[in-house]
DNA sequence: TTGTACGCGTTATCAT
DNA sequence: ATGATAACGCGTACAA
C-alpha cells in the first residue's frame, strides 16, 4: 500500500489534504485525529513531492553545495573529502539533503547551473582564490551562503575560515624564539586568501620582532614546488624555512637531504595543515594543525542557521588552530591561537 | 532589468506567457514573434523555476549520481573520480544537471533521500555488490536508472560494466599459453559481481583447458590483502598468480620480493585494471585495461537514452577490454576480448 | 499561430 | 480544530 501524494492520504483517513499536510508538518491538529493519520502514515510509504513544497514554501531542505575542482581533487586531495564528510554529516543529522556541484566546466555555467536549479533553500561554496566569479555570483544573488574560506574585503559575506596570518605568525614566531633569524617563507599558491594570509603574517611577525630579512620563495602547495623553492631559498641562505603546506614541505626535507644538510641543526623546517603525514616524517614535522572536517561541519551549521533563523546578519567562524611542535624544529611544547 | 517568471517575460514582449514558454521550449511559434522574444530573451537573464517545470511537466533535466562507497575508499580509490569525470563531462553536454549522493549513512536512508528527492528524472548508480538494497530499491522504483555494474540475475535492468569474466578467462589463458600450470587466484572482494566473475572466468579458462588446479586465496582488491594471500598461494606452490586488481598485485610483489623469488621467471604475476602505475612496476605487470571513465560516459549516454525515448527496454552495454601484456609475464603482444 | 484555462502537489490564508 | 481555496511557476490540451 502506498499514496503518492497528500490527496490520496487525506481519502485514505477521512481528513482533509489540509489537516493531513499539519499532522506531517506539526501543525496544530487534535490528538485523536493526528494519531489517526500518524497510523496511516506508519502504513504507507509516503514520500512529500520536494518540488511541490518548494514551489508552494519556498523552502525543500536540500542545499546546494559547490566546490569547484576537478573530480579527480575531490578523490585525491583530502580536503575535500574531509570537508565533505563534516559539511554532509552535519546536514544529514538534521535531515537537510545536499546537492553537490563540482566543476563541469566553466565557473560561470557551474553558477547558472547553481542558481537556476531553484531548488535548493541555500549554498556552501569553497572559496579559495581572492577574485572568484563563481562566488561573486552567488553572493549577489539571494540565495542564503556559507563560504568556506575568507573573503577579506566582503564584510556581507558567511564564512568559516582559519586565522591564517595569526597562524602564520605564531609559527614564526616559534622559529625566532628559538634562535633563527634568516627565516624562508615558501608561499602557496599566489591570489589564494589562505596564501596571501600566511605571506602577511609572515611578515607581520619579522616587522613586529625587528627582523630585516624577507625571504620568500613563490610555491603552490604541492611537494614539487616546494622542492624546487627550498634550493632558492638555501642558495640566500637560511637557517630556517616556513612552508605554507605539509605537502610543500616534503619538497624541503628532500632539497635538505640532497645538499647534505640536517633537520634541524642546519636549517628548521615547519609546514602547515598537519595532515597524518607530519607525524611520521624523518624528523617529525613542526606544524599548524587545523580541522578541516569541523570547518565542513561549522560552514553547514552557520547555513543552518542562516536559514532557520533568517533576519539576523552574516555568520562569521574563524576555528582555532594549534601549533605542533615537533622534532623538525627540536621543541616540545603546544600553543593555541 | 531581470525577468524572474514567465509572467513578466510575457509582460515584457507583449504575448502570452505560453508563447514565452513556446519559444523557449522550442514550441511552433512564429518566426516573428520568436525572434521578438529571443531579442528580449538576450537582455533579461531569466532562469526557468526548474521545480514548477518538473511539477508541471514531470522532467527537471537534473539526473541523480549515487555512488554509495565508504569515505576512505573516497581518498585511495580513482575508480569513482574517473566514473564521476565520464559521467559529469557527458550531461554536461546534454545541459543535463547532476544531483550526487555520496554515502552518507546506511544505504536505506541514502535510498530515501533519492527517492524522496523529487527532482531527479532518473538516476544512475554504482552496484559492485551482489545484494544491495539501494539498488534494489532504486531498480524497484519508477525512476529511470542505469547501473555501473551488472545485476547477473535482473534482466530487466539497464546497466554498463565490462564482461570481467571473459576478460579474466583472457587473463588465465595467457598465463597457460606461456607455460603456467599451477595459476593461483586472489579474489577481489567476495560477494561483488566484479570478484565472482573473474572467479567464474578463472575456473571457466581452468576447465576448458582440463588444467585440475584451483588454487584461490581472498582477497578485497586491496594491496594489503593482496600481500597476505600471496604468501598463502606461494606456501601452495604456484607459478603464476592472477590478482584481481593492480593494487592487489603491487601487494604480490612484494611479498614474490621477500621471499626472494624472481618476477616473472620463478612466479609469474597479473593485476586487472591497468591503473596508471602498473606500466611503471619492476618489471611492468601484465593487466586488463578496462577504460572507466568511458564506462562513465556510457552510463550517462545510457541514461539520457533512457529518458529521451521512453517505451524501449532496458539498455545493457558491455565495454570491451584489452589485455595488456608486460614484462610480468614476459610477453610482448596484446589481445582483445 | 496564439491565448485561455487547467493541473502538477504542496503550503498558507481564510472562513467555519 | 478543520476544510475550502488560493497561490507557487510552469507546461500543455484545447479553443480561437
């Protein structure tokens, strides 16, 4: 036995499609015939028509959730997966449904895409680049957003982000307190928030100690750039490098193996995520740890919210992060930010 | 200057709504009046209510994509981002939206949230296993659906996979044709269709060629299992070992590699799938291409068939595969099935 | 060729 | 507390 739509109920108890569509949605009803249909209910298997509740309420339940990469990252780099699992747990928990966008082709049909599909109730979008057409879009149309990452100059704008100048700083920080002073920064990729953040707070934390020495080598996250970077950066000579990745990092450790050089007598290393890895390089890797599963978590909570509660202004989360030391820069204490 | 429905489009150009919607659905309209139309149509950015449409005339032009598969195998396994790739790139073409559901929870609330989602005009989905109730239940639906993956004992339902029996039968003969006689199997994951028939294909080529020795240990594609049970069948004596999988295969090795054995003159090994890696062991493996993001292209195109022309019935596709002979197995020619 | 009118399944407003 | 009834935006018979 099945109804397909509220009509069908509504002959099968003897109420009215309106009474019918209360008990289902918790409206004011009588217990007695409540429970009545509650026992049809039981029986049946009835599934509410999602395109018809949006069209009459404005409202589905299901998000959208857009992240621009290439299907291959999704699989291959885990912050996208882990960001997935937190974003999808979260929203499952509260039987919100989620539709997933990832990149097609170009960010502009992936936006039309998004927003014509008029049925999701709002969207959390990656935004790691600082000019993103896909994000402008969808924070100019009306639909309610959560990106996940920064976007500095938009004060109107939800997001869930880590401090990542205020990261970057404590890892230099660490580095200068103990004792190096011709510090290399090896960035991530240029025009992306999180690595135009870590350089600032780079050189926040030299200006702030009196250290005259910007050393910065242009990398984009990966091992082989990081790599390629740590020659230039040894060839200035430095004693200690700041990768803006763990990855990044790998690529230090093996251009300090190739010029017979030691971790860290010779030169300090840090990275940045403190993704499993770190733990277990030779020396163990000094770095900043930072959730990515409770940012995907926070970022659909903020959307929850956004959405359940409308009328109140933009949700900001900036999670914490903690600095790892470890044998790569010979400490053995934590700090929180 | 925006148009949010077609009303105001109609208000706009001076016709009726329902000639708007003619034009835009490519209706019997005047040359006329189209063009008037178009030329409106290219000021406004208008955005079809994808909900009302699938209300009205029960067609979104949005498919769903369940790939049920555990987060960790997310990360390891390229075989769904390749399948997503396939997939994504072919409705794209069509204009046709994805909904992806990725495991969540149980199956049975996955299941749900499909079939509750209304928005879908079909769906296709990932059935490695030989039970599976998402499966079951998508296929017991009225929803259009395209397995990857076959269902050996539904006939009526419409799917795209590879004749992984016959292919594995390819496999043994080769090995047999070089002088093998006692081959050992490592399974895949039992109760996956994929692992059965390569198993039925194994005994199959055993038998036509009267050779007595089966000689199987389980495995579950990955390379850990493959390293177990390559110990197993070595203790058995074997001179040729068929993995199931690539990963698997790589697990053979090095097991072959501590037992100080040589590939391929004391042992001869083969994997099954040709990942990029396999070309690149020492000594490269011998393997079964199988091509699976044109498996995802299939699926898509299967589906879109599907939903175009209604009224024909289930549609089956079997992709071809290559046997692909390396130094494993010391050969140099390849076969087609 | 074009416009009118109805229906898709649901929620929301209004009487009762 | 309950039941008509009007939207929501669109497609499409049907009539003109």
């Amino acid at each position: 036995m099945r109804a397909r739509t509220l009509e069908e109920l509504a002959n099968l108890t003897g109420v009215s499609r309106s009474t019918v569509s209360r008990v289902i949605n918790g409206g004011p009803v009588s217990e007695a015939t409540r429970s009545r249909v509650m026992e049809v209910l039981a029986h049946v298997r009835y599934r509410p028509n999602l395109a018809a509740r949006r069209l009459a309420s404005g409202r589905s339940g299901v998000v959208g959730l857009v992240m621009h990469v290439p299907a291959a990252n999704l699989f291959t780099d885990s912050y996208f997966s882990l960001l997935l699992e937190g974003i999808t747990e979260t929203l499952a928990s509260e039987a919100t449904g989620v539709m997933l966008w990832l990149s097609h082709r170009t960010k502009e049909e992936t936006l039309d895409q998004v927003l014509s599909s008029s049925f999701i109730d709002g969207v959390i979008a990656t935004a790691t680049m600082l000019d993103d057409p896909l994000v402008d879009g969808l924070l100019a149309s009306d639909l309610p957003a959560v990106l996940i990452g920064h976007r500095r100059h938009d004060l109107s704008a939800s997001y869930v982000d880590i401090d990542n100048e205020a990261a970057s700083e404590v890892i230099v920080e660490h580095l200068l307190s103990l004792g190096a002073r011709r510090i290399g920064h090896i960035t991530g990729t240029r025009n992306t928030v999180s690595a135009e953040d870590r350089i600032a707070g780079y050189e926040r934390a030299l200006e702030r100690a009196g250290n005259p020495h910007r050393l910065m080598a242009d990398g984009d996250y990966t091992e082989e750039a990081g790599y390629e970077a740590a020659f230039t950066l040894l060839d200035r000579g430095v004693d200690a490098i700041f990768a803006a990745s763990d990855r990044s990092a790998v690529g230090v450790y093996r251009a300090i193996e190739a010029r017979e050089l030691r971790i860290p007598e010779d030169v300090m290393v840090t990275g940045f995520d403190d993704l499993a890895f770190a733990a277990t390089l030779d020396p163990p890797l000094t770095t900043v740890r930072q959730n990515i599963r409770s940012q995907g978590e926070a970022a659909a909570r903020a959307l929850l919210g956004l959405l359940h509660q409308d009328g109140t202004g933009p949700r900001r989360v900036l999670l914490p992060t903690e600095l790892v030391v470890r044998r790569s820069t010979s400490g053995g204490v934590a700090h929180n930010t």
